[in-house]
C-alpha cells in the first residue's frame, strides 16, 4: 500500500533555556499511522516506521538554531486492518 513518506502528525513547542534538559514524551495512535488505500478506506499497515523529533521541516536548506534531530525507527508486524470511520 503506497503511503505518504513524510507526516506530521503532532507538534508541541519546548522552549528551553541554554544548557537546559527536558523529557518529552508521545503516543502514535492507529489512525495517526494509517492511510487510505486504493479502496479508499483508512487502513492501518504493518510495516518500518522512522519517527523524527526536532529540528526544521523536511526540505529546510537553511541552518537549524533548534538544536539536534532525534531519530528511531520501529516495526509493525501483522495484518493491515481498516480504521472505522
């Protein structure tokens, strides 16, 4: 099933002062990680998903003042299932 390679799908704004430090933490919903397939129904799919945190918007040339990017891919196994509308 083609999907969307990038998605924003939460924002929260952590303003911190230098050298400061501060836990955040998130959950990915099933609809949060499904598409619309060919049928035009929401599924949600098994497969490799990479999370990104921080940084600039995908395709900003221009240098990053928000401090580093945090990455971490995860699977998901199983059969796809269609999301209720």
């Amino acid at each position: 099933m083609p999907v969307t390679l990038r998605q924003l799908t939460g924002f929260e704004r952590a303003s911190l002062a230098s050298g400061q430090s501060r836990s955040v933490s998130f959950t990915l919903s099933p609809e949060q990680m499904s598409a619309i397939d060919k049928q035009g129904k929401r599924v949600a799919a098994p497969g490799s998903y990479l999370v990104v945190v921080g940084g600039t918007r995908p395709g900003f040339s221009g240098e990053s003042t928000s401090g580093p990017v945090l990455s971490d891919r995860f699977e998901t196994a199983g059969q796809a299932w269609e999301l209720e509308p």
